[in-house]
C-alpha cells in the first residue's frame, strides 16, 4: 500500500504540471494512470475502471477547492451561473455514477477512450472559440449542468472541457468561464465522491485501503505532489509554447487511448 503510494506521489507531479499548463482537469490523465496501475495489482476487471474513475473525482475535491478560492479572489467566479449550473450538476452526477456502476468495465473504458480521442483532436485542432450563440437562460443552464454532471461523473473528470466550451460560445468571456468552471468542479467532486464511496461501500474484492471505490493511499499521493506542481505549470504556461506543447500532448493522448481501445479488443 505505501508503494502505490509513493507511486502517485511520484506521478502526482506530472499531473499537476499538466493541469497547470494546459489548464485541463486531472481527471484526463489521472483515470488511465489508476487503471494502468491498479491493474498490476491483479484487482478484478469489473472493479478497475470504477476505482479509477472514483479515486479520480476524489483528488478533484481539493484542486477545485484551491482553484476556486484563487479566481473567487481575482473576482472572475460569476456566482450566479455556478449556482445554476451546479444544481443541475448535483443530479447529473448521482445518475451518471449508478449509470458507470451498472455498466461493464470493458463499456466504461471504451466510453472513456472515446472522450479521449475527442480531447485529443480539440487540443491538436487548438481552434480559438467564438461566442456565437445567446447567453443561457437559468432553466438552459440548469439542463446544461445536468448533461455535464451526468458525463463527468461517468468519466472521472471535472467537466471543464465541456463547461469552458458551451459558456465561451454563449457570450461568457473566457476569464470568467475558466473561473465557473473551477468552481463547478467542486459539486462535480463532492458529490461524485460521495456516490462511488456509498455505492462501492459493500462490494468484495478491493484492495486494503479502500473507502468504497476511492483508493486512499493513490488519493493522497496524487494530493500532495500535484498541489505543488499546478502552480508551477501555471507559471510555465506564461513562457512556454503551450499551443506547441498542447500538439505533443494530444499525440499522447492519442497513444493513451489506443492502448485503452487495444485493451478492450485483444
């Protein structure tokens, strides 16, 4: 248990400088490392992808905690739209999680390869968002939430490539989606969190250290070293190519993906 441990720990640093830099959520790179990991450990196949995805929104709560509170203090977090936003998130993701914990492991691995792939054209792509569209009422909004919560909390990830996107093209200015955005990953988090533990709670075969399907011991790790390595990919972010970087980083999304996909077919 204290080498998985010091394992993502280690692995926490390069996350944390992915987030950072790119301003992309954990949850990209954090579900495939877990699931690579935890299947050295020989847990059972329908258990991987669940643990992986779980212990994933779980580091989530204390990144979106510490993002929130730094744009709340350069005042770009629009409240309003949080709120409207999160209350259709808080229902989105109690069904997107008894979805996953319904389907097969092999299913939501797929599903999570797929977004892959999708995050991967985007970033190679690198096209600059037009707003296009009129702003979103509250009741739009809300449904919004609903589909992002539901997606992300089948994925493991923050919803931040979906929330920047949708607010960007409905006249939100980018300072101020980014910013919503870290603020909704919290309910994103919290509740999908508390999901996976409640639902996991009585299965057999996890590993020790397990509360339902969050692995404790790859949670701290990853908390720890990752909240040192984001403000330092943040800082890179100023002085570095990061549209290059963003083409290098898709090609290894891409390679990611297609070792998830080889996975699911051999």
């Amino acid at each position: 248990m204290f080498e998985m441990f010091l394992i993502c720990l280690a692995f926490g640093c390069f996350s944390g400088l992915i987030a950072g830099l790119f301003g992309i959520g954990g949850g990209l790179v954090l579900v495939p490392f877990f699931l690579f990991l935890l299947e050295s450990r020989n847990i059972a196949n329908e258990l991987l992808m669940l643990m992986a995805v779980a212990t994933s929104l779980a580091t989530m709560i204390i990144t979106s905690i510490a993002a929130t509170l730094m744009q709340h203090r350069l005042g770009a977090v629009i409240w309003k739209t949080v709120f409207n936003l999160s209350y259709g998130m808080f229902w989105g993701v109690i069904a997107g999680t008894l979805l996953a914990d319904s389907i097969s492991s092999d299913t939501l691995r797929l599903i999570f390869a797929l977004y892959m792939l999708y995050v991967a054209i985007e970033m190679a792509v690198s096209s600059k968002i037009v707003a296009k569209l009129r702003q979103l009422s509250a009741l739009a909004t809300a449904i919004a939430g609903t589909v992002i919560g539901f997606v992300s909390a089948v994925l493991g990830i923050g919803g931040g490539t979906l929330t920047v996107p949708l607010l960007a093209r409905h006249q939100v200015p980018m300072r101020n989606a980014v910013a919503i955005s870290s603020a909704c990953g919290l309910p994103i988090a919290v509740v999908g969190t508390l999901s996976y533990a409640l639902l996991g709670w009585q299965k057999t075969g996890l590993p020790e250290g397990s509360v339902g399907y969050i692995y404790v011991p790859a949670f701290l790790g990853i908390v720890i070293s990752s909240m040192l390595t984001a403000p330092l990919g943040a800082k890179l972010a100023n002085k570095l190519p990061t549209q290059q970087l963003k083409r290098y980083f898709s090609i290894l999304l891409f390679v990611v993906a297609a070792k998830l996909l080889w996975a699911i077919l051999k």
